[in-house]
C-alpha cells in the first residue's frame, strides 16, 4: 500500500502495557493519529493491555509512537511498547476506536 504521495505504507501492529485501561488512552491514541493523519485500529484487551494497528511510514510510526508517550495523560503509566511489523492486507481508511 501507498500514501497518497507514493510512499510505501507499513502495519504496524503494537501493544501498550502498563495502566492504559480505564484513563482515556484510546483517545489519547487516536488524538495522536488524528494529528499524524494515521489510520489503524486500537482496542482494550483482556489482559489490561491496548493492542492498535497503525498504517504509515517507519519516520512517522516513530514520530508516533515518541507523541503517544510525551503528551499521554498523567494517570497512564505506559511500562512497555512491545511493536512489530506484520504482513496485513487492510487498507485503513481512517483511525477508529474498537469498543
């Protein structure tokens, strides 16, 4: 997949540990993609961790990710940010909260 410049777009899929659940860090996600006109997915998981897609370039993924941490609201605690990039035929179109 392409941006609409031609760049070659990547999925990454990534999961956010820590206390994220309970304290607005869905939105928090979305804002940030929002701004960097990212599209993708984020969801609760059982297990109290986040899990989102995001479908970019690898200098804005970064860009991204350092946003998500930086500007996250004081009562989210991120320990971890476990990512990888994964072979996934979705073109998102936007950024959306799964509920």
């Amino acid at each position: 997949m392409e941006d609409k410049g031609g760049r070659k777009l990547t999925t990454y899929h990534v999961i956010f540990k820590g206390h994220v659940q309970g304290v607005g860090f869905r939105a928090h996600v979305k804002s940030c993609c929002d701004l960097f006109n990212v599209p993708g997915t984020v969801r609760n998981k059982t297990n109290l961790d986040v899990e989102a897609y995001f479908q970019t370039n690898g200098k804005t993924f970064q860009a991204l990710i350092d946003r998500i941490q930086r500007t996250a609201h004081r009562f989210v605690k991120i320990n971890a940010i476990d990512w990888e990039i994964v072979n996934d035929e979705t073109n998102y179109t936007t950024f959306k909260i799964i509920h």
